[in-house]
C-alpha cells in the first residue's frame, strides 16, 4: 500500500510541472509578423455575383445588403499595384450590415514570403472603411497550425482598383513543425 501511494505521489508531482509548462501559451511561440497590400479592380479580380436589396443609398465604399462578391486578388509588398507579387487572397464575402459598410468574409491567403510557402484561412467581418481583425483558423504547408490574426485595413478606395494594407500576425504552437 506505501508503494503505491508512493507511486501516485510520484506522478502526481511529475505532472504538475508539465500542466504549469503548458499553461505559458506566449512563452517559446515562433512567430511571423509582416505586412502586404491587397489590390483588388472590380469585375478584374473582384465581381458581385448577386446583388443585394434595395436599401440605403450605395456608395463607392457600400454594397446593398445581402451582396455576394467574389475575389482573387494579388497580394504585394508595397502599396503599389506593380509592386512584386508574393501572394493572393482569394475568397467571398456577404454584405451583412444593413448600412452596406460590413460583410462576412471568408478567405484563403496563398504566401510566398520570408522563406515561406502555403496558405492560411481566415474568416470574420470585414469593415469597408476601417480596420477589421480576422482569426486566423488553419493553414498549410509552412504554415501547417499556424494560430494569429490578420488586419485588413484600406489604404485607397478611389477608384477601379482599391487597395487595402494587410497585416499578419502569426503564430506556431509548441507542437507545430515550423520554420519561421
């Protein structure tokens, strides 16, 4: 009976440094931050494929209500369309608010960037005109469970091609193999 409470005590104090080791989620991430822009020209890379209701005035910066746009849009590392390429978000999204300013959006980001290949996929609501955060909720490749956030936020909506900054904020738990 002592052996074996011995034996109980033992693991019980073995385990109760690696539940403490686990709990430190910040503690040894590798981690990848950097920016992109997103250039995306109605019906070139971005086209409505159904038109929402009828509703508040629609603008350059709004889309009616219940509106399905489609993308595939380059990603580059400066703001200039010319820039070099080095990815592309393509995706969908829904316009949600009746104020036509936010939709749905879902989305798979293809990178080439700091000796990185493959996808990440986000979703969540996308602000026409101002900041908007979307988890990151699986990847690919290099970026095989890969955890963060990206913020979309736009840079110039003037015109055909609008341009938005991209920011990345990525994160491989413990138990990812990865090379950032």
């Amino acid at each position: 009976m002592t052996s074996l409470m011995h034996f109980f005590t033992t693991i019980f104090l073995v385990l109760i440094p690696i539940n403490a080791i686990t709990h430190h989620h910040h503690f040894g991430l590798k981690s990848l931050h950097f920016t992109l822009y997103q250039h995306e020209t109605i019906n070139k890379t971005g086209y409505i494929i159904v038109n929402g209701v009828a509703g508040p005035p629609v603008s350059q910066t709004t889309t009616p209500f219940g509106t399905l746009f489609v993308f595939q849009d380059p990603l580059t590392r400066k703001p200039k369309h010319t820039s070099k390429r080095v990815g592309t978000a393509q995706g969908t999204s829904i316009t949600s608010g009746l104020d036509g300013l936010q939709s749905i959006s879902i989305a798979k980001i293809t990178l080439d960037v700091k000796k990185h290949k493959g996808s990440i996929s986000i979703v969540g609501v996308t602000n026409n005109i101002k900041p908007s955060n979307h988890p990151v909720v699986g990847g690919t490749d290099d970026f095989l469970f890969v955890q963060g956030y990206v913020t979309s936020s736009p840079v110039n909506l003037v015109g055909l091609t609008v341009t938005y900054k991209i920011e990345f904020h990525l994160y491989w738990p413990l138990y990812a193999s990865s090379k950032p």
